[in-house]
C-alpha cells in the first residue's frame, strides 16, 4: 500500500484494469486447465478401474481353482496396454497369486493388498479393485498405471503464458485510450476536495462537466460539504454526550466482569462438589457390591445343605424351587462379581508397558479349551501382535472378547475363532473375529451399555457387563471399540489402544478382511 499510495489515479486506473484483465484470465485458464485435468484424472480411473474389473472376472476361475498359469496368460495381456506398468494379483488371503511387470516398472509390488479404491503414488495411478463372486472375496486386483498428469500440467502452463501475455498487451493499450475520457474530471473533484481539506472552507463548490455518473458524483460533493458543515456543530454536542455514555458502559463492563469471576467460582464449587460425589457413589457401588457377596453366599450354600442333609424329606417341588433359588443366587453372585471387575478396572493406576498381545490372546484360548475340553474350537492367533498397555487390564479385555466369541459359537458346525491385527499408516487395529450366532447391527448401539443383552439368556447365558467392561479398559487406554456383524454368520470386534488421527484410511468393511 505504501507503493501504491502515491501514484495518480490515472497510474491506479491502468494498474486496476490490468490487475482485472489478469485475475479473469488466470481463473478462466486455471477453470479449463482444471476441468481437462480432472476429466483426464476420472476418466484414467476409470479406464482402469473397468480394466480390473475385466482382469478379475477372467481371473475369478483361475483364483477359484488355483490355477496360477491360467492367470498368468490372462495377466499377460496387459502388455497391449502401454499405459499399464505392473499388475498383480493376490489371493482371498492376501498372498501374491501371479505378476506381471512392463520392462521399465521398477517398484516392487505391495506386500498385502491396500483398500479398493484408486490413489497417485510415486507419479503413478495405483489402484486395488476385490475380485468378488456370489459375494464371496475371491481376491483383489493391483494395477500401477502411468499418471501423465503433470506433463499435461506444464503443456497448459506454457499456452497459459503466451495467451496472458496476449492478452495483457491488448488491456494496457485499451485502457490507456479511455483514461483521459474517466480520470479528468475525476482529478478536477479532488483537487477541490484538498483546498477543502487544506483550509477548512466548506464554502467551495466543483464544476459539474457532464451529466454521467461523474457529473452525478460532482453534485454529491458538493451536497457532502454543505452536509459537513451543518454536521460539525452537531457532532461537537454530541461528543459530550457520547463522553457521558462510555463512562456508563464501563461501569457496566466492570460489573459484568465482576459477574463472571462470581459465575466462575461457582462453577468450580459445584464441579469438586460434583468429583467428591462421584467418588462417594463409586466407593458406596464398590462396598455394597462388595457386601452383598457373602449372604449370597450364605443363601446359595443353606439351599446347597437342604438339599444335601435332607433328601428324603423334601419333595420334588421343594427341591425344584432349592434350585431356582441357588440359580439366581449364582447368577447374582457372578452379576456382583462382573460389576466388581467393571469398577476394578476404572478404581486402578494405569502402568502400561509393552505387552505381548499374541502370547497373551494364546494363554487366554488354551484357558477356554481346558476349561470346555469336549468342544473343538478352532482359534487362530496372528503373530507378532505387541502394544504398549497394562497387561492385567489388557488380559481382563481379551478374556471378555475372547470367551464371548467361544460362547457365541457354541452351536456353529465348525466353530471358528480369530484374534489379529491390521496396520494403516503407523496406526494398529486389533481385532477377535468369530463365525457364530452374530447380531442385528440395528441393536449395535447398545452393544456396550451395562446390562444390555442382545441375545436370550436361555439361550447364551450371560450378565450384560463383560463389553461393558471391555469399553472401559480400552477407553483408559484412549483408544475406541467397535464391532461389525451379520445374524446367523458371526461377528468381528475390533479396538484400539491410542486415539487415532483424522484423516486415516478406513479400516476395510468386514467381507473385505474375511481371510485375513
């Protein structure tokens, strides 16, 4: 601005002009340079996009059968496509099932599949498309494609240049012609308004020289100056005035100031007061919950001695209400006991460190197939699999997902269990998959709610409180848990163990990840 000030308005006007002639040209190129680059960039995604989905369902049969030489010649053809530098194929496990690379490819191919959908990488177009038949992963298609993007961005470039200069040249010579017929009377207005300013005389009146918009600027000057004058004694009587207001504002600002400190006070008043009365509910729940234990108990074995000592004289009705009566006490005793745990877990210093999730989930499994010896329960544990956690809490989550995937598949044929770990971008996301009775995803809302039961007790016995539990320890942890599933086809659990940054890619929807 300080370059700019002092220039004539002439010099201003020119500069004005050109700026214009410049911005509109730059925005128009840049609006058409833009429209062809992104109609270049879809319609190269979807060139390989449908190339893909053609690979893939010549492919389908060859995955289907295991048969890598058949995908092979298939995945050779590519070499027809130019634009097409390497290609593979993996299985429905994510292993390389065949390749293909054009003589010049120099990048190596992915280790595992990534997620469907097409990104630039290395200045190249890297798609991954599933390879899906009557909705059954069968595996996914790689292709890595030449992105001539940036060529086609220099070439524009270039013809951008040669039409601005063009252009440019043609502004500056217009609008040199049209500055005398705008700025004369211009500069003759304000040549009166710096005598006005220069002597304070208000009395002083430009020529109007045309009936324009100018002309109509001219008799609004002049009405200003006669408006300036009547106005200057009117602005000295109010100035009193206005004195007289701000000191009533600030007396105002200073007691709202003092309303807020007051308000703020309070505020932290009512908060400890609001701490010291969680902590008090908390202790109370964990000491009644606590207490409740032994005349429970007591009931469960009185009923156990009836039952025992006096066999010939109860009757057959007796000794079925002595066993409804020890059933509730138990469940009671084990509700006590989850809600023990669910305070246990919040009541406790976190210590985190690293722990072996593997050996961890391992020891967990070899606990349930000890425990229920006559079910054959395939479980599978990835290796490898570590966090930073504490590992008491840790095994309590573990214990709570795993068991219930054991529970949930207890009537499945071919009861499967699976606990492993995806990685995206540093971030890991653990994750218990089972093939059992799964839910309604409608209901996934109060999945992690206390007492919340999702399936019949008579069915799948339970307390409602072991996600519930789960939530909180992965929540201390300051990660998330979510859970996706199907009814009758099983359920995939997954959580986190830090907060994960906006901006991460998705984890793959359930189907996708069906085989690891």
């Amino acid at each position: 601005m300080r370059l700019w000030s002092p220039r004539s308005l002439r010099q201003k006007l020119l500069g004005l002009v050109l700026l214009t002639t410049l911005v509109a040209l730059v925005v128009a190129l840049g609006a058409l340079i833009g429209y062809d680059l992104r109609a270049y960039h879809r319609t190269l995604v979807s060139d390989m996009t449908t190339q893909a989905e053609l690979l893939g369902r010549t492919i389908a049969p060859a995955l289907a059968f295991d048969d890598p030489r058949v995908a092979k010649e298939n995945l050779g053809l590519l070499r027809f496509r130019p634009l097409v530098s390497s290609a593979a194929v993996y299985n429905a496990r994510g292993a390389l099932f065949v390749t293909y690379a054009r003589t010049d490819d120099k990048h190596a191919f992915p280790k595992l599949p990534g997620p469907e959908g097409a990104r630039v990488e290395d200045g190249d177009l890297v798609l991954f498309k599933r390879i899906v038949n009557d909705n059954e992963i069968l595996g996914t298609v790689y292709l890595r494609a030449d992105y001539e993007l940036f060529g086609r961005v220099f070439d524009y470039l270039g013809i951008a240049a040669v039409v601005l200069i063009a252009a440019m040249l043609v502004a500056f010579f217009m609008s040199s012609w049209m500055q005398n017929i705008v700025t004369r009377p211009v500069l003759a207005i304000a040549e009166i308004a710096r005598e006005v300013v220069e002597r304070r005389d208000y009395s002083r009146r430009a020529v109007k020289m045309s009936a324009d918009e100018v002309g109509t600027l001219v008799e609004a000057v002049n009405d200003m100056l006669a408006e300036i004058e009547r106005r200057t004694l009117e602005l000295e009587a109010s100035n009193a005035k206005l004195g007289r207001e701000v000191e009533e504002r600030s007396r105002a600002e200073r007691e709202v100031l003092r309303l807020n400190a007051e308000l703020e006070d309070r505020v932290r008043e009512r908060t400890a007061q609001l701490e010291t009365a969680n902590k008090e509910l908390e202790a109370f729940s964990y000491s009644v919950s606590h207490d409740l234990r032994a005349p429970l108990r007591a009931i469960d074995g009185f009923g156990q001695a009836l039952v025992d000592d006096f066999p010939q004289h109860l009757p057959e009705a007796a000794r079925r209400y002595l066993t409804r009566i020890r059933g509730s006490t138990q469940y009671m005793a084990q509700l006590i006991e989850d809600l023990l745990n669910l305070a246990r877990v919040s009541r406790g210093k976190l210590e985190c460190r690293p722990v072996d999730l593997s050996q961890l989930a391992r020891a967990v499994a070899g606990e349930l197939q000890q425990r229920e010896s006559g079910r054959s329960v395939e479980i599978s544990v990835w290796d490898g699999m570590s966090a930073e956690a504490d590992p008491h809490l840790l095994r309590v989550a573990l214990e709570n997902l795993i068991g219930n995937a054991w529970k949930f598949t207890s009537k499945c044929e071919k009861p499967h269990i699976e606990i492993g770990a995806l990685k995206d971008h540093g971030h890991t996301t653990f994750f218990v998959r089972d093939n059992g009775a799964g839910f309604d995803m409608a209901f996934a809302d109060k999945l992690f709610g206390a007492f919340q039961r999702l399936h019949a007790a008579k069915d799948y016995a339970g307390t409602g409180i072991g996600l519930a539990t789960v939530q909180r320890i992965v929540h201390r942890h300051g990660g998330r848990i979510w859970a996706e599933a199907e009814v009758g086809k099983g359920a995939v659990f997954f959580f986190t163990l830090a907060f994960e940054a906006e901006g991460t890619a998705e984890v793959p929807p359930i189907e996708e990840r069906a085989h690891g």
